[in-house]
C-alpha cells in the first residue's frame, strides 16, 4: 500500500489535469487548485507526438482525440519556395491503429482532459491558489486563497513556467530566461496539400505548417530575433504576413488568408531547468514548473503528461513517498533535459545557420528516436 493517499495539484493545464485522472483511476485522491477562474484556454493547436499519444493511451483518452484531431505520419522539410527537401518518418508507437502524431486544437485538448478528470472525480476549484505549505515528514499543510486549509501527503506544482511553486521550494532566481526567438501561431482553413507536419527555412526565419482538423491547420514561425516591441492585438496579422514575406509556394499563398488577430498568438520564447531532483520533502515539480523548453521538438506539452503518467505510476506502486519520488525523477530527470537542451540547440542553429555543426534534420530525427524509446 503506497504511502500517498491524498495529493493536491497546482494547475488544471495539461499537466495537472493528466496526472490528477491518472491517480484516480490508481485509487488515490487527487484534488486541484486553480488560479484562474476559468478553466478553459485559449490557443490555436499542438502537436501530439507519439510518445504523448502512448501516454495518453493510459487515461483512456486517445480515442477522444483523434476523433477530433488530425492524423500525422512524417515531418516534411523543405526551402524558402516550399520545395521538399527532406522526409522524416515519424514512429506509430500504438500500431496502425493510431497515427504517429496528433494535430488537436488546444480547446479541444483541454476539454479532453477536463472530461477525463471529472469523470474520475477530481475535485476542480477554480479561482483558488496556495498561499501557504507547511511540510513535515508526514506530509504538507496547505493554506489556500480562499483561507481553507488542510493537509495532504503530497504538492504538486503543475503551475506552468511561472511556477509560484518553483518559487517556494527553489531559490527565488530560477526564473525563465529568454532564447532570443518568439513564435508566431496563426489559425486557417486547411487546404488539402497540408496533410502532414511541415516545416520552411527561409532566409530570415523557420516557418511550416501543423494540421490540427479536418478544416483546420495552424500556421507557425519562429521568429529571429523577436520584435523588441509590444505588439498590439490589430497590429499582429500585418506584423505576420511581413515575417513570411520571403516565402513562396503554399506559404505564400497561406500568408494572404492571415487576416484575424483573434486567431493569432504572438509570444517570445523562454525556458527554465530546475535542478534534479525536482522535489523538496513532500513537494514536487512537473511540467513546464520543472522544464520549460522551445517548441523546436513540439514536445513541452508532451513531457508535462509523461510527468505526470509515471509520477501516478510510482505514486501508486511505491510504498514509502521518498521512492516514488526518488523513482519520478529516475524516469525523468534525463529525458526532460536531453528534450530541453536539444530544443534550445536546434533554435541556436536557427539564429546562426552559418554554424558548421547545425545539423537541425539529423538532431531531429535523433531526438524522435530517443522519445520513442518507454518511458
């Protein structure tokens, strides 16, 4: 019998609400806070590589997904003109049955999941944050915003790259640092040639293509460097179509359809690592808390739900706390950071392509090898 029987979540995002189904369905209580009173999100799609799908598959929620999303097989390279220059195959590591990536519309994602939890019976509070844990041996006290109080056997923060959590286990000076880049999201019809994941490096900057529906595509750049200035919501749909510019083919032709700034997301690039292990006493990070990185691997939503799936599973078969702790961060810790490092390396190599090791294919690849590997 494991010695955690109740645990209480920072973060109904991705991360929180995964591991909070997956310590239900193992039979230990899992409750969340909230800071935000509303638990939907905003965003355009993400990318849902292999290993996340086989993740996922634990919940019992792919089904869900990929009845609205859309089935990706390969990652397609390409020049400024759109011109293929590159395939790489990407694994289907639940067999022909589910597609090796998933494009999904984050709403939709996040709606997944809500359902998932509660249908476990997770406790939501929305609105409500940590102000306060006292920990022991035994377990934590926790003071919430709205000054109720109780005590759990463990904390997690699931509370994004601004960890209010990070804040008050770790030295206050690990915070997210900037890479030099931002990325630009735009969604749009998709046209039927966009049929897997794409990716155009152009002279100034990398753009490409993610199908996320059966309609739906979102159109994403990375920007060198990032504007220094704060873009107002009118201006972003101009400021867009000028940053892909130089391309040609089927970007071109995208670029005109770029008219909504509703349907634009704008955000500078910043990444954290906190150092293993990423625990203090009954407290422990997951997530983008722990290891916030670049989308160059499309894989940060990735590892918050392979967090929190074998944090349950080591919650759930330990009997003493410190090793299901000691076990997580076993699992995770070297993973998360090849992810992170291997990420940041790939944009250096974007803001200097004259770099005689950039090699940003075959790191890919390399990297897509490595995360198909169990967790």
């Amino acid at each position: 019998m494991t010695g955690i029987r109740r645990v209480l979540i920072a973060g109904a995002g991705i991360g929180g609400l995964t591991l909070a189904a997956g310590l239900m369905r193992r039979g230990i209580e899992a409750e969340i806070v909230e800071i935000s009173n509303d638990l939907t999100v905003q965003g355009v799609g993400i990318a849902l590589q292999g290993p996340t799908l086989r993740a996922l598959n634990v919940i019992g929620v792919i089904d869900d997904c990929v009845a609205v999303g859309f089935g990706i097989t390969q990652l397609v390279v390409g020049d400024v003109d759109c011109n293929v220059t590159d395939r790489v195959a990407m694994p289907r590591l639940l067999g022909e049955a589910y597609p090796a990536v998933l494009g999904i519309m984050r709403p939709d994602f996040q709606e997944i999941l809500l359902r998932s939890a509660r249908k476990a019976g997770v406790s939501i509070r929305a609105g409500i944050t940590i102000e306060s844990l006292d920990q022991d041996e035994h377990g934590v006290e926790v003071v919430l915003s709205d000054g109720a109080a109780g005590r759990w056997d463990l904390v997690v923060g699931a509370d994004g790259i601004a960890s209010r959590i990070r804040t008050s286990i770790f030295d206050s000076g690990l915070v997210p640092v900037a890479t030099g880049q931002a990325v630009w999201r735009a969604t749009l019809d998709r046209p039927p040639e966009v049929d897997n994941l794409m990716m155009f490096y152009g002279p100034r900057n990398k753009a490409g293509f993610n199908p996320v529906s059966a309609r739906e595509m979102y159109v994403f750049l990375v920007q060198n460097p990032p504007n220094p200035a704060r873009l107002a919501a009118a201006e972003l749909p101009d400021v867009l179509r000028g940053q892909l510019s130089d391309f040609g083919g089927i970007m071109g032709e995208a670029r005109e359809g770029i008219e909504d700034p509703a349907k634009i997301l704008y955000r500078p690039v910043e990444v954290v690592l906190a150092p293993a292990p990423w625990y203090r006493g009954r407290v422990v990070l997951i997530g983008d808390a722990a290891h916030a990185t670049t989308p160059h691997l499309a894989s940060g939503a990735g590892m918050a739900i392979e967090d929190a799936i074998v944090l349950s599973e080591e919650v759930a078969t330990r009997e003493k706390p410190d090793d299901a702790l000691e076990g997580f961060m076993r699992r995770r810790y070297d993973r998360s950071r090849m992810v992170y490092r291997n990420s940041i390396k790939l944009g250096e190599w974007e803001m200097n392509p004259q770099d005689p090791d950039a090699d940003p294919v075959g790191l890919s690849r390399e990297s897509i090898g490595l995360l198909a590997q169990p967790l």
